[in-house]
C-alpha cells in the first residue's frame, strides 16, 4: 500500500501570474472573435439604404403617390433555373405595354450580404413579360432589389422576396 502524504504536492504550483495568463488570454480571445466578425459584418453589407434618410424621408410621400398612380404590380420568380422572370401588370392583371417602360433597372441578391449580387438586364418577351439570364440561385431567401422608370420619368420601386428551396 502506497504511503500518503498529505504535504506533498503533485504539479506546479498555481500563482497569481498563472491567473494573469489565463485572464489575459480569455479576453484575447473574446476580442479577437469580435473583432472579425465586426469586420466581416462591414465588408459583407454596409447597411446603407440611401445616401441622405433626411432627404428621402422628405421626398417619400410625394414618391410614394407618383408610384401608385402608376397602378402597376411587380410580380418575380424563376423561369427555369438559370432565368428570372418579372412581370408588371396593372390594375386588371393585364401586361404593362413596352412603350409606358422606359427602364428596368435590378439587382438579386441576400437579405444581408453583397456576395452573391447580381445586376440584371432584361429583355421583354413577345408574351408581355420581361426575362434576365442569371446565375442559378442558391437555396435559400432573395431579395430582387427593382428600379423601373415609367415613360413619363415616374420612379416605381420595389423590394420582392423569393424564397429558392432546396430540390
């Protein structure tokens, strides 16, 4: 049977510059995870909507009435996969002819990141729609990000969200 001695000690001993060590070294760590996210976060999405909210909130309304007394609908989602369709449409559902739009301008991409963006061109279809070749989506949420100038110069803009499952 081994003998026991209570005074001996096994290791090294835990001094207060261990615990300096260790405190140093935790809050290093911490510092470090949000530095990097801090700048991932940045570099991915700026969070910039618009140059001047002042300005913008003060031209809302008025942009706001113009759109809708353009009384048209914007309706997006996928022709096959490596294309996207956009429908404008007015009150009764009928296609917007090609002469009342001057310009489409349109980006897809993530809610929060700038990564995966792209700018669409479109051509309109003999049916009525407008289609744009795109790289195919990934699952997940989208947001197509849309600009189109009416013939008279009015701004109709929109945010539309599709939703890409996973096959």
């Amino acid at each position: 049977m081994a003998n026991a001695n209570p005074e001996q000690k096994g290791g090294r001993e835990f001094t207060g510059r261990h615990m300096l060590i260790v405190t140093l070294g935790f809050f290093a760590v911490i510092i470090a995870v949000n530095a990097f996210m801090a700048f991932k976060a940045v570099g991915t999405f700026s969070g910039l909507e618009v140059r001047n909210g002042y300005i913008a909130s003060q031209q809302f309304d008025r942009n706001r009435a113009a759109q809708l007394a353009l009384g048209w609908t914007a309706i997006a989602g996928l022709d096959g996969p490596e294309r996207l369709r956009l429908e404008f449409t007015d009150e009764e559902g009928r296609f917007i002819p090609a002469e009342n739009i001057a310009s489409i301008e349109a980006t897809i991409g993530r809610p929060t990141e700038r990564d995966e963006d792209q700018d669409l061109s479109f051509a309109r279809a003999p049916q009525g729609y407008y289609l744009a070749p795109i790289t195919p989506l990934n699952p997940g949420k989208w947001y197509l990000r849309l600009k189109a100038h009416a013939a008279d110069g009015t701004l109709f803009q929109q945010r539309l969200q599709l939703y890409i499952s996973e096959q």
